[in-house]
C-alpha cells in the first residue's frame, strides 16, 4: 500500500511538470503574420515593389521581433502556375540573411495542420502566407476576435498571435515599409 502511494504521488508530481511545462511553451509561443509582398495584376511572382519590399523585411522584422526561430510559407507544388512562389519570394532575403530554414510543407488552404504545427513551436515564427487564408489559421489558433479581415489592397501589416494561459490573442503592428517601384536592381 506504502509502495502504491508513492508511485500515485511520483505520477501526480510528473503530471503537474509536464502541464505546467506545456503551458510555459505557448506561453512563450509568438505567431507573426504577413503576407507576401507586391504583386503584379497578372503573372506568380513578385513586382519591383514588391522585391524592394522583400530585401527591407530583416531590418524591420528583426528590430520588432527579432530573429524568428522558424519560417512557414505554402508549399509551392510543381506545374505552369506557382502563385506560392510569392511568399517564398518575400522571404528569402530574411532567410538568407539569418541562414533560415523556410517550412513548406502545408498546403495553403490547410487552415488546421498549419495551426497544430505551429502550436507545438516555441519562441517567434514568422507565417508568410496569402491575405486570404491568414483569418482561417488565426481561427484555427484559437482567435476569437470578430471582424478580421486582411484588405486586398495591404501589403504593410503584422497580425500577431500570443498564448497567455492558453488563450490565444491577437495584436496588429505595421512594417512601415514603403518601397520604390523602381527596379534598380
């Protein structure tokens, strides 16, 4: 009986570092939101604009948040059309810059896998993704906020996702950016 006290006791103690372990991870979790940079009417890649943007995101990306830990983008998939290849695009000179590994591995519209891995990191992630499927990820952490909408026309926002006792919240922020046209490159 003595024995079968201390092994309850022993599981209750490893039960308790593990929850609170757990929860002192999301705590530190911070999920950093943007889209891709500046896009042409027509074609997948990135406009002159939208590259000048790019190349400034580590100055600006560092001094809000610092290095991230990690970098999400859609997978890109093969074929005549890779409108991904934008996200990949915007953050390559960070990723360059920091010898950062981009992830690529969820599917753009995989709302819930992207959200469970980026719920099982630590520290500051950085999810470059398309406007429109950034809401339904922010949902998928846990955001109850009404109202989120990411404006066709904004390639200059920060959402930020935060757990604090395991309750997700959301925060916004801008790049301040505002990058020439020109391509002097």
């Amino acid at each position: 009986m003595n024995l079968l006290i201390k092994t309850g006791a022993m599981l209750l103690v490893c039960v308790c570092f593990i929850v609170s372990n757990s929860s002192a991870q999301s705590s530190n979790l911070k999920i950093v939101f943007i889209r891709h940079a500046e896009k042409p009417v027509k074609g997948d890649n990135l406009t002159c604009q939208g590259v000048n943007r790019s190349l400034k995101l580590p100055a600006v990306i560092k001094a809000k948040f610092g290095v991230p830990a990690y970098l999400f983008v859609p997978a890109m998939g093969l074929g005549e059309a890779t409108k991904h290849s934008r996200m990949f695009q915007t953050i390559v000179p960070l990723a360059a810059k920091y010898n950062l590994t981009i992830n690529s591995s969820r599917q753009e519209k995989d709302s819930l896998g992207i959200a469970a891995d980026l719920k099982s990191r630590a520290g500051t992630t950085l999810v470059i993704w398309e406007h429109n499927n950034i809401v339904p990820i922010v949902r998928a952490l846990g955001v109850k906020e009404t109202g989120l909408k990411w404006p066709d026309d904004d390639y200059d926002s920060i959402w930020v996702v935060t757990f604090k006792n395991g309750i997700a919240t959301i925060s916004f922020d801008k790049e301040n950016i505002y990058p020439s046209a020109d391509c002097s490159f």
